[in-house]
C-alpha cells in the first residue's frame, strides 16, 4: 500500500467534506442577506477549494484522487445540510388552515404561541388561517402541536428573511386625514 496516495486520498476528501460544506452553509447566508457571514464563508471555502482542486490536477495519474474529491463533495453536502439543519438559524413561519378556527387558535395561545386568525372560504366551507411565526428550532413542535389538537389541519412552513418589531404606540389622538 502506498502511503502517499492513501493521505493525498484523505486530504482530497477532508479538503472537500469542509469546503462543501461550508458552501452550504455560505448559500444560506446570501439567501437569508448574511452579507458578512456569506464573504467570510466563501473565502475561506474557495481557499480551500483550489487546494484540494490543484492537488487532484497535480496527480491526474491517480486516478483515486478524483474519485476522494467526487466523494468529499458528495458527503460534504450531506454534512452541510445536517449542520445548517442542526444550527436551525433564523425564523419561519407556519400557515396552518383549520376548521377549528379561534378554538385551535387559544390552544395554541395557552402553549405560548403567538397566533394571527384570518377567516376564509374553502371548497367545502369556512376555514380559518391561524398564522404563527416561530424559530426554526420551534416550528416542528409547533406544527406536530396544531395537527395533534386537529388531525385533519393542512400547514404551510416557509423562512423568513426579515421581522419588524412593533412601534410603541405614544398617543391615543386619531390621525385626520
């Protein structure tokens, strides 16, 4: 066995699993406007990229070192995901259309959640949109929560880039127009 090939083998692969991921990691960042996270990301994953790139280009004689690069890149996407999902950074929000309405929403309340109703129509009748934001760490529970006081419920998860905080309010006086 020849050592050599076996540890160019494994830096090609560790080189890969690491920048992979942390491309990942760097898409979500420019996706959730990160500006600082994203560069920082990007340059020290391209830095990382061209070394193990230059390596493989180096040795195109060993046919190994390509397949080590193939998978790095295949495992590190499998790790960049598994990591951003473990991070689970920033806010969602669920859209959960009920028939249970008010009732679902207190429920929902009594757990500590912040609930928005909307009244609506569907096919078969009135239904009612009980809005809910909530860290990405909480949006699981929430949504296991709302189908397990209602079976039948239908939920939408989606992220949010930005939230606003409320104004405080400092008169009671109307606007005129």
């Amino acid at each position: 066995m020849d050592w050599d090939i076996v540890l160019g083998c494994l830096f090609i692969f560790v080189a890969r699993l690491g920048d992979v991921s942390l491309d990942t990691l760097r898409v979500v960042m420019v996706i959730r406007g990160n500006r600082f996270w994203a560069w920082a990301l990007g340059f020290v994953q391209v830095l990382i990229w061209v070394l193990a790139l230059s390596t493989v280009f180096k040795n195109l004689d060993k046919p190994l070192y390509a397949v080590s690069y193939a998978f790095g890149f295949a495992c590190g996407n499998f790790l960049g995901i598994t990591i951003e999902n473990w991070l689970a950074h920033g806010e969602q929000v669920i859209r959960v259309f009920t028939r249970q309405g008010d009732s679902l929403a207190a429920r929902l309340r009594g757990h500590g959640y912040r609930v928005t109703v909307f009244d609506g129509r569907g096919r078969d009748g009135p239904v009612w949109l009980l809005y809910i934001e909530a860290t990405r760490r909480q949006i699981k529970d929430v949504a296991r929560l709302a189908r397990s006081m209602d079976p039948t419920c239908f939920y939408v998860i989606e992220d949010v880039r930005a939230v606003s905080t409320p104004v405080a309010v400092t008169s009671t006086t109307p606007i005129s127009p």
